[in-house]
C-alpha cells in the first residue's frame, strides 16, 4: 500500500516538538500491557511518542533525510533550502511561510508527522479534536469553578495573603508563599472540593470526544506494538497501517 500524507490540524512548531519529544531513543521493549499500577498511562505515553518518533525518521529517511540536533523544538533561522529541507518534509512546508489557518481555526500542516499520525491513529483531524479537549478538561474545570461565590470569595483572600496593602506584586508568586496562603485562605480546600466535582462535569459535557480519545489511543497502542514486534518468517512483522 502506497504511503500518503494527509492534512494535520497542528502547528508546525508543535508538529516538530512532538516529533521530538521522544528524542532517539527507540520503541520501548515492554508492551503497554505487561505493566500496571499509577505508571501504566505513563508507560502507554511514552510507548506511542516513541512509535511516532519511529515512524517520522522511517519517513524522513525513505527521503533520505535525518533529523538534525538543531532541530528540537523550533524552526531553524533562514537557510538555504537544502538545510531547510528536514524541516519542510516533516512538516509539509517552509517554516518561513505564513500557515494557512483553516476554518476550524487550527492549522494545516502536512508531511511526515501527519504521515506517522495518520498510521498510528487513522485519521489525524479526529486524533487532535479528541486530543485538545482531552488536554484542556482540567483547564476547563478550572475555569468553572471560577463561577463559584466560595471560590471567588477564598482566592481573594488568598490574592490579599500573597501580596500584602502596599507591595506591588512582582511575576509569580514563591511556591512557600502560595502554598501558606492556599492554607491560610481555604482556597486549597475549595479547590480540593470543586475540583472533582467540575472535571466529573466537563467530562459528561465533552463525553464523546473523550470517548474518540481513547478508543483512538487504544487502537494506537496496538499499532505501536505491533511496529515494536519482531519481523515474522514472512517479512511482515512489525508493520504499521491504518
């Protein structure tokens, strides 16, 4: 089956940053399955970033390319268009061109990270919708809760501790400070209250996204596993395809 490459709703600066989060180290030998308890969803995490990671120097390399050092995390200043060639086969495009912001408001990108993720997830535009609401459900918790008069009425007071009449607040707050104040307020205790009880909801309100995520993810894990399988006798262990 020929290899194709679809439109990825990302960045290409996140494009390239989660291409690299894995770094170079290889698949990880354990199966997601064979380890449990709190670090199974970690082990699971870093298991597809690294079969992703995988795929996209599988990609770059049939185009004989290589994903340089300079590359982590940021485009390169402008270069020639031979040194500018990794980054625009990973990404689909010259990082010194403006992007094309679609209709949804994200950003279409294409090449070889779309590619990685297409073969991973199937379709890369339900992946990353799926994947952003999954990301921001704490966040939207939070911004809840701000609705709330005992939340609102403890973060004053908790504002009040933090920054005492007549000193002017200067970047972020010590984490001693925050910490004492979180106590001494009882925004601690209100947010260890609201907390649950709004994530329990925004996950009822986006519940079929959620959903998406991780029946997608789960279907991802068993392409990355079968990627980190042995060849078989007849050649085709270890392949990965939609």
């Amino acid at each position: 089956m020929p290899r194709t490459t679809r439109r990825v709703t990302v960045t290409a600066a996140a494009a390239l940053a989660l291409a690299c989060s894995a770094g170079t180290r290889p698949v990880p030998s354990t199966p997601p399955a064979a380890v449990s308890g709190p670090s199974a969803r970690q082990h699971q995490d870093r298991f597809l970033e690294a079969a992703e990671h995988r795929l996209v120097v599988e990609c770059l390399e049939a185009q004989g390319l290589s994903l340089p050092p300079a590359f982590r995390a940021r485009a390169p200043d402008p270069a020639p268009a031979e040194e500018t060639r990794p980054w625009t086969a990973l990404s689909g495009k010259d990082p010194r061109e403006p992007s094309l912001t679609l209709v949804t408001g994200v950003t279409g990108v294409t090449g070889c990270t779309a590619e990685a993720r297409v073969r991973l997830y199937g379709d890369q535009t339900r992946w990353f919708r799926a994947r952003a609401t999954v990301d921001n459900l704490r966040a939207e918790a939070h911004a809840r809760m701000r609705d709330d008069p005992a939340y609102r009425a403890a973060f004053d007071r908790w504002t009040r501790c933090a920054t005492p009449v007549g000193a002017r607040r200067a970047g972020r707050t010590a984490p001693a400070v925050a910490g004492r104040c979180g106590r001494e307020s009882g925004l601690a205790d209100v947010r260890a209250r609201r907390e649950p009880v709004e994530l329990a909801a925004v996950r009822a309100l986006h519940r079929d996204q959620v959903t998406t995520y991780e029946q997608m993810r789960a279907g991802a894990l068993k392409r990355a596993a079968e990627l980190s399988a042995p060849p078989s006798p007849t050649g085709k262990g270890g392949d990965v395809t939609p």
